[in-house]
C-alpha cells in the first residue's frame, strides 16, 4: 500500500504570507498538493500542519475519497516527518515524503517516482543543474574556480521509500544526534543510495514571484 506524508509545517516566513494558503488557480498550493497525491493513487495522506492552516486552506471542511488527516510538526522538518510517518495506517508499504510548497508535482510525476522506488527501495524526484555554477568569496565576489555541474542534482519531492527503510534512517539519524534536511540525507547516512528521477516542472514556492510563475505554469497545463 502506497501513502503520502505531505509537510506543511513551515512558518513561511521567507514569503511573507503563508504560501500555503495562498491560492493557486483558485485552490490553495497546500489542497494543490493534497490532490496530486489522492490522484496518484495514494491510500492514505498525512498533512502536518498547524490546525490553523489546516482550517485556514480548507482541508479541514473537504472530502475525499481517501483518508486525508492532519498531525502537528515539530521542531525541525526531520521531527515533522517523524511525527506523520507514525500516523501512517496499518498495512503502509511504500511512503512519499513531499513539501506541500510543491503544488506542481503532478500524478505522473509521483507515478514515476513511486515506480523507481519499487524497484530500488528509494527514489526521489530532481532534476539535473544546467545553471553555470560559481563560488563565491565572504563577500560575495566570485572565484575563478571552475564547478562542474556534472552528475549535478537539484533535490525535490516527493521522495519516496519503503515505510520500513525510511523508519530505519530516522532512528538511525535521532540515535547519532543527526540533522538532515531532506530523507534522502536521512538513507544515505545508512549508507543507502536513491535513485534520482525527473519529474517535470515542480519548483517550490518560496517567495511572491515563484506564485507568480506557478500560476502561468498550472494555467498552461490546462
């Protein structure tokens, strides 16, 4: 059985507003997401959130044809992912860990994704960096240094992995005093690589203009 953890915990303070209530072609980004995964096939979604965004975005007051329940997060993401991967239903084989900011992930997308998880134990949505690649000095002037963006990735979400693997990393990560960001970082202190898989145009909202740009986004899928 294939369900999803969807974290919505954040302040949004980077944005100025809670861009996850924000809307997105009339819905919120947070309900955005919620749907994408209901329409991939999950059994069950786990929203961590606040009960006010939760009540705030609507969710509280929809239906669907799944479970769709809420958790509160903790204090950092790695605690957040934690407290959704224990409200996971019985009989949970395969878990997509995704930032609600993401509202363009699509059906497809997560397919994909869920796909190469089921033939290597984790996966996780990316995409290859194009963008030439500079480092800077502590007062932000560049070096001459060449960075090759070769076999370069940009992490996304979902990430997704077998609910047994993913539980292993984090008692993994909590029993060393671990910090990661993402649950890739939580499996590869195991040792444990993912296979990274491109699932389209699926930025993060993050500041005013990226709602912006995943409105003309949406509006031109459809």
């Amino acid at each position: 059985m294939f369900c999803a953890v969807i974290v919505a915990a954040g302040s949004s303070r980077r944005a100025g507003f809670d861009k996850l209530a924000a809307h997105l072609d009339g819905a919120p980004v947070l309900r955005r997401s919620v749907d994408a995964f209901v329409a991939a096939g999950a059994a069950a979604v786990v929203v961590v959130c606040p009960e006010s965004r939760w009540v705030e975005t609507g969710l509280a007051a929809a239906s669907f044809p799944v479970p769709v329940s809420r958790v509160d997060g903790g204090v950092e993401r790695q605690d957040s992912v934690a407290a959704g991967l224990a409200a996971l239903p019985a009989g949970t084989r395969m878990v997509a860990v995704h930032d609600g900011a993401r509202p363009l992930i699509t059906p497809e997308g997560i397919r994909a994704c869920l796909d190469a998880a089921g033939e290597t134990g984790a996966a996780a949505c990316a995409h290859p960096v194009v963008d030439t690649l500079k480092r800077a000095d502590a007062a932000g002037f560049s070096l001459p240094e060449k960075v090759s963006r070769d076999n370069l990735w940009g992490m996304e979400t979902p990430q997704i992995f077998r609910l047994d693997m993913l539980q292993q990393a984090y008692d993994f990560v909590k029993a060393h005093a671990l910090v990661v960001t993402d649950e890739v970082s939580a499996v590869e202190a195991m040792g444990v690589p993912t296979r990274l898989v491109s699932g389209g145009v699926n930025l993060k909202i993050t500041l005013p203009g990226d709602l912006e740009l995943a409105e003309l986004i949406w509006k031109h899928r459809a």
